[in-house]
C-alpha cells in the first residue's frame, strides 16, 4: 500500500511541477514581453514566479528522492565491502528520514508563524509560499520510508 502511495504521489507531483514549470515559462516571458516591447512591467509577475520557483524546488527535490537520484559518491560505496554497504544504505535512508521530518515540522511551524502576513503584490498569504517546505518534507517523507520497506524487503530475499 505504501508503494502504491508513493507511486501515485510522485506521478501527480511530477505533473504539477510541469505545469508548474511551463507557467513560470509563460509568466516570464509575458513579464519581458511586456517590459521590454510596451515598456509596461507586471507587477505581480515576480512575485509569482518566485513563489512557484520555491514550489518547483521542494516539489522536485521529492522526485529526486523517489527515482534515487539524490548525490552520492558512488567511488567510495563501491569500494566497500558488501556487509558496509549495507549499514551505509540504512544510515541515508535514516538520514533522509530525518531530513524530511525536520523539513516537514520546522516547515509547519513556519507556515503557521507567517499565517496572517500577506505578500506585498499578490496580497495572499505567505502560507502559500512556505508550505512548500511542508509539503515537500511530507512527500520526501513517504518516499523514504517506501524505501526504507523496500530495502528490508530485499533483504529479507
């Protein structure tokens, strides 16, 4: 069931930060279009894309997380014996474990402290923003701890 979750979790995330990714394309354009050929600039336009920028990144950071593609030197870990190799797996996948805990509480903490503040152009509130650290720490989250099963699950094999 947890797979299952992730799966369906990372397949809609990686469509939002599509279109995530095409929006922010537009609005950029738009925004030099507008500036630099009627000398007209949107004043919402940075705003906006920076707020979907940081919601790019925390997103995508969980698709890096599910597909594995996180940074590792891979030099070392080959050059060890097979039996560390699997207290160095543990550990990362504890470590990320970790990670996205301390991503998703100190992420709540921070929406919630900025709940009542609004953006200087857009007037929402900085909730919007900030809870992409939440979000993203939540899905990081579920994705390591499918992994964290996966792993005992091969090994158990």
């Amino acid at each position: 069931m947890l797979e299952r979750l992730s799966f369906y979790i990372n397949k809609i995330t990686e469509i939002v930060v599509m279109l995530l990714m095409a929006a922010i394309s537009v609005i950029i354009f738009v925004q030099v279009v507008s500036r630099y050929a009627f000398n007209h600039s949107l004043y919402w336009s940075e705003e906006v894309g920076r707020y979907i920028l940081i919601w790019i990144t925390f997103l995508g950071a969980s698709i890096g997380v599910k597909r594995l593609s996180h940074i590792g030197i891979d030099f070392i870990y080959n050059r060890v014996p097979e039996k560390l190799r699997f207290f160095i797996d543990l550990f990362i996948i504890a470590l990320g474990l970790f990670f996205a805990f301390v991503l998703l509480y100190f992420g709540y903490k921070i929406a919630y402290f900025v709940r009542f503040q609004k953006s200087s152009a857009l007037l929402i509130p900085m909730t919007v923003p900030y809870a992409a650290i939440c979000a993203g720490g939540a899905i990081i989250f579920i994705h390591y701890l499918n992994t964290l099963f996966d792993f005992f699950k091969r090994k158990k094999k």
